[in-house]
C-alpha cells in the first residue's frame, strides 16, 4: 500500500505511515460506527475537508486512547529487546517516566507527521486514500458467512476482527498483484492475471488460508 | 480525471474477484478456527491465534479490538453523562 501512496517518502515515513495507519485505520473505522458525517460521504467535494477533519479528530478523541495501545505495542516490544532491559534497570523509574513520555510524545509526532503528509496529497493520492481508509466489508456479509459455516452464532468482536483481517488480506494480494505488473512492465488497473499470479506466489508461504497446508516442511 | 475514474472501475471490478477470494479465505479460517479451543465456536481467542504469525494481521486485530473496547467504554460513559444531563 505504501508503493501507492509515495515513492519518494524514505524509509523513516514509510515505517511511521505503517504504524499510523494501523492507528488511523481504526479511527476512521470508528467514524463508520459512530454513523457521523452521513452528508460527506456522499458530497465529493467535501472530503478533503472531512479526511482533515478526521485525522484532527484522532488527535482530539484519542488522547485518552493511546495509552492502552501504547502499552500493547511497549510489551510486544519488552520481548524482544532484552538484552538492553538489563542494562537499563539501574536507571528503571525516570527512564520508564521518561519513555512513557515520549511514546506519546512519538505518537503525537506521527500524528502530525501524518496530517502534514495528507495536506500535502494530490487530488488522485487523496482519492486513494479515502478509498483505503473507507472502505470495509460489510458485517453483516460476514455474519452470515461465518453463521453458515460454524452452524452457532458468533460474537460481534469475533465479527469484527473478521473483517479486519479480511481487508488486510485484500491489501496484501493487492500488494502482491502490483509486484507482479510492474514485473511485467503492464500499467493501468490491475488485471486478474496479476492477481492469479500474486496468490499462486503467496501460496508456499502460508499467507492464503486453505484447507491443505501448502508450505514444504522440510523433514531428514 | 475520466481516465482515472475509468482506472478506479476497473480496479473494483477485478477486486470484485478479489474480495471473493478474500470471503472465501475468510470462511477457510473460520473453519480452521472451529477447530481451535473449543470445537464447534469461534472465539476472539481462536482468531488471534490464527494470525499470530502474520504480523501485519495480527497488529491490525489487535488494534481493532482494543479501539473497539475504548469505543464501547466512551459511548458508556457519554450515555451516562447524557443521562446525567436529563435527571438534572
């Protein structure tokens, strides 16, 4: 998804777009719960407007938000850099004050980050990336798939999370399938072709759930 | 701009393939998921389990999940701040 949005972005704003827009996808997910602004989703003109508006939201609501999800990402983090944790342990309670501090700190960054890279869009980049951040399955569609296989009801979050997982599979074999053109030199929308090409790739890696587990366990 | 609206048509019509394809793996995970745990129920558990190997999917669930939880609790305490409102 970032090869769509900027090219030229190095690679510091490509890892903070990343982070941001696990962070903003939940934020204009939640403007669709929330049914607010039904007049600019249908005014075109409109939605520059409204995408600025919502990213000003995120900083607004979200203050009280973010120190749940920081401290998620803290302890997947703590995992993994251990062998520093010792080092630092001397030094614990001002340093943890002070990396508590510039998480939010770094998440506020992003957030700015993030808006001066959304002012600074072109109309097309602005179209795509409304169409990214709006577009959802629908619940629902999802319900019912999921009723009809499991024969019990299923709960909303499971519903949810569903469908989140669903979006961020289309991006990858999107992802996938624009590898895949620019491999055959074609330009314009993307074909099926591509996107054959793109899922048999990703078979032997596991990324496409079937039945049959396609990846080669290499066994002596 | 006609080109590119005729760019993004065709861009929904071979994700209209897409999106089928990602129904259907969608419905291959609930079925592994039944599998999972508790035999015959899908839980939030099963599915975080599912993608555990799969970073972006799984940061993306979680994110999901604890937004859905802060919602739940702000639109709690809005109501009752709404409710508050009325007694008063």
């Amino acid at each position: 998804m970032e090869e769509i949005l900027n090219k030229e972005t190095d690679h510091n704003n490509i890892r903070a777009l990343e982070h941001l827009k696990y962070n903003l996808n939940v934020s204009s997910y939640e403007e669709e719960r929330m049914d607010a602004d039904d007049d600019s989703r249908e005014a075109s003109l409109a939605i520059e407007e409204s995408i600025k508006v919502e990213v000003n939201d995120d900083i607004n609501f979200s203050t009280d938000i973010v120190d749940i999800k920081q401290e998620d990402i803290m302890d997947l983090e703590s995992d993994i850099i251990l062998p520093q944790a010792s080092q630092s342990q001397n030094s614990n309670p001002p340093k943890q004050k002070k990396e508590s501090k510039s998480r939010r700190e770094l998440e506020e960054e992003e957030r700015e980050k993030m808006q001066v890279l959304v002012s600074n869009f072109t109309e097309d980049q602005l179209d795509r990336y409304e169409m990214y951040r709006r577009s959802a399955f629908p619940k629902a569609a999802i319900k019912r798939l999921m009723q009809t296989i499991t024969g019990c009801s299923v709960s909303q979050n499971v519903v949810i999370a569903m469908a989140g997982i669903a979006k961020v599979f289309v991006g990858e074999v999107v992802e996938e399938g624009l590898d895949v053109m620019e491999e055959l030199g074609d330009t314009g929308p993307i074909q099926p072709k591509h996107l054959r090409e793109a899922v048999r790739r990703m078979r032997p890696y596991g990324a496409i759930p079937s039945g049959r587990d396609y990846r080669t366990h290499f066994k002596i | 701009m006609a080109a590119t609206e005729e760019n993004f048509e065709q861009f929904e019509e071979d994700d209209a393939a897409d999106a089928a394809l990602a129904l259907c793996s969608a419905g291959q995970m609930t079925h592994k998921a039944m599998e999972i745990g508790r035999t015959g129920r899908v839980q939030v558990e099963d599915i975080v389990f599912l993608v555990r190997k799969d970073p972006r999917k799984y940061a993306r669930v979680k994110d999901l999940l604890t937004m859905n939880e802060e919602l739940k609790r702000a639109r709690k305490a809005f109501d009752e701040i709404k409710f508050a409102g009325n007694v008063k």
